[in-house]
C-alpha cells in the first residue's frame, strides 16, 4: 500500500502543478491574502471528494462518453472565458482601495473545480483508475489516497498564494496589476482550449454519423 500511496503521491502532484485555471487564480488571488491558496484548496476539496464517492459508484464511465465531454469542455470554456474577462477588469480597481472579486476563496475554488474541465476528465480517466487501485487496500487505502491526492493540492495552492503576497507586499501595486493580468490572460488562453476541445468532439461525433 506505501508504493501504491507513493505512486498516487507522485501522479497527483504533476497533475496539480500543472499549469491550469486553479493556479492562475490562485497566483491572483494570493496577491490580497497569503492564505488564498489554502482556501482555495478548502473550495476545491468541497468539489473533488464527493466526485470521488460518484466516481467510485460508476460515474467515470458516463463522464468519459464523448458527448459529455462536449458539454463539459464547452461549459468549462464559457465559464473560464467569464472568468477571464472578469480578471483583467479587476486591474483597474487594484490600488484604488475596491474589492476585485465579490467571491470568497472557497467559493472560488469550488466554481473553478465545477468549471474545469480537464479537472473532471482527469478523474474519469486517470483518477478513475487510481481510485481503483486504492480499493484494492479497503477503506483504509481509499482514504489515504483521497487525503494525499487533497494534501498535493493544499500545499501547492497555499505556496503558489504566499509567493504571490510576497511579491505583491514588495514590489507594490504594479506586480498586483501585473498578475491580475496574467491570470486574466491565462484563464482566456485555457477557455480558448476548452471550447476548441469541444469543437473537435463535435467534429468527430459529426463524422460518426
């Protein structure tokens, strides 16, 4: 079970530092709070355990049809790219003392993780099969696996968000603008993506026909 831990370690950590809308807005978000990332990871957690209660129940395989997969990349896109627009609109409140986002960090990771497509595919595919690895050790397996593969996303978030802060609380306003437009830039880049995925699944159902 240790190796297994270890490899599950291993895989879910490249998943998570793996460029994506979670980290952008992290990157964000940490520049008002060192502690974004941790509540991120909390919003995010809310999301991905009880996915893994359906996954384990068969939702992976109606989530791998190609149909769904359209709506889920199309979606994702749609809300990415709002989120996006919303994100470069936010540099022009920074260092004019308003607010740039009304959500909370938790919700925020919750509507990113609903949001993220590749998130979702992740665990119909190769979370899927991890999971079922991990059942193969009981309850016991299952647990740690679920507490680790979270803890990968919990440390990462958290040091993406204190870096962030850091760099933020030295160089000023102009690095908090700086992010707040690479985030936005980031979050259109990944919702260019998701809608082009949803395109070509169409393209190949259209074909089948």
């Amino acid at each position: 079970m240790l190796l297994f831990l270890l490899q599950a370690f291993i895989i879910s950590l490249t998943g998570v530092m793996a460029p994506g809308p979670v980290s952008a807005v992290t990157v964000g978000t940490g520049t008002k709070t060192p502690h974004a990332g941790a509540f991120i990871a909390i919003g995010h957690g809310i999301v991905e355990f009880p996915l893994m209660v359906l996954i384990y129940y068969g939702l992976g395989r109606f989530l791998s049809l190609d149909p769904v997969k359209g709506v889920i990349f199309t979606l994702g896109g749609l809300f990415l790219l709002l989120m996006g627009i919303d994100m470069l609109r936010s540099i022009r409140s920074v260092g004019m003392g308003q607010r740039s986002h009304s959500r909370t960090p938790v919700i925020t990771g919750m509507l990113l993780s609903i949001g993220n497509a590749y998130f979702i595919i992740w665990w119909a595919t190769v979370g899927a099969s991890l999971l079922a690895k991990a059942v193969a050790f009981g309850i016991v397996g299952v647990v740690a696996f679920a507490v680790i593969h979270w803890l990968c996303d919990f440390i990462w978030l958290y040091l993406l968000s204190a870096v962030s802060f850091k760099g933020k609380t030295v160089l000023g306003p102009v690095f908090q603008q700086a992010v707040f437009a690479m985030s936005g830039v980031f979050l259109l880049f990944f919702s260019g993506v998701f809608l082009r995925d949803a395109v070509r699944l169409l393209a190949v159902m259209a074909g089948m026909r």
